[in-house]
C-alpha cells in the first residue's frame, strides 16, 4: 500500500474527547498525547528517546500508540531500563517500531491483511479484517485526528525484532 513509506519518527497518543468544540486546529500528536493523561510513560519515553520535535513536526505520522497500562504488561523493570541513557537507541527503535509514515486512516486498510514497514524498518503485521490488530495488539481506539498525523491507541507494546 502506497499510505506506507518511509518516513520520520513519531509516537504517541490521545483520547477522542481532547479536542473542544472551541478548536479550531487539532494538537500536534505529542501535545494530544500530553493533554490525554494516560499516555504518561509513552510521553516520558519520547522524551527521553530524545522524539518530541519530531513528533511535532509536519508528518504526516501514523502512530500505534500503547496506553499506560499497556506498559504496565511488559515484564517488571522493562521501562526503568529502558529509559536509562545508555539504552537510549533501544528506546528509539521501539518508539519508531509504532510508528508509520503518512496517514492512515481505519477505512483505509479495513478488511485487508497486510505487512507494512515501520519507521524503525522492521515490517509490523496488520490484520483488519475483524477489528484491527498490529502485531499481537488490538487497536482499542482508531482514528484520533492531529494536525500531524492520525492516532491508534494499543493495548500491548509492540517490539521489533532486536
């Protein structure tokens, strides 16, 4: 599918509701990500991956983004070592392993089967035909709109191959 090409780096997330009626311009995906709440420990990895301006930057970004509690599955210490400075490129490759060039949208890929290449370069499996499924986590909120890009809210972390 052509929506999936290489691209920047971006992760994040939000919640539907972020956005008032009084806006008249969607948050960049890591301000909706910020504003949402339950997205703490997605927000803290970006910023110690050293991703937040390229996450505000233009995009456009797809971004299978895990909740907190989605993190709160990985094995105990996980995301304390992860965060550590010297595992900083491995942070950066399950970042960017979330993330697809362009802007997808649900209606675009419903009932396919896929393989896409993500920013960190591995292929994630997407399988929408019954829901969505990103590798081994189901998409529990699609299509959240921000003027970079569109938002997939996961319940598990996804990891490439290391």
């Amino acid at each position: 599918m052509t929506a999936f090409r290489t691209s920047l780096i971006a992760v994040s997330a939000a919640a539907g509701l972020l956005l008032g009626a009084a806006s008249a311009k969607a948050a960049d995906i890591v301000d909706t990500a910020v504003s949402a709440g339950p997205f703490k420990t997605l927000v803290a990895a970006v910023q110690a991956a050293g991703l937040v301006d390229t996450l505000k930057g233009d995009g456009p970004f797809t971004v299978f983004a895990p909740t907190d509690d989605a993190f709160a599955k990985l094995p105990a210490g996980t995301v304390e070592d992860l965060l550590m400075p010297e595992n900083k490129d491995k942070l950066v490759a399950i970042l960017t392993y979330h993330v697809v060039p362009g802007k997808v949208m649900s209606g675009d890929i419903a009932g396919k089967e896929m393989a896409v290449a993500s920013v960190q370069g591995d292929t994630i499996d997407v399988n929408a035909t019954s829901g969505v499924m990103v590798d081994d986590a189901s998409v529990v909120t699609a299509d959240i709109e921000a003027d970079n890009g569109v938002i997939h809210v996961i319940d598990s972390v996804i990891m490439p191959s290391m």
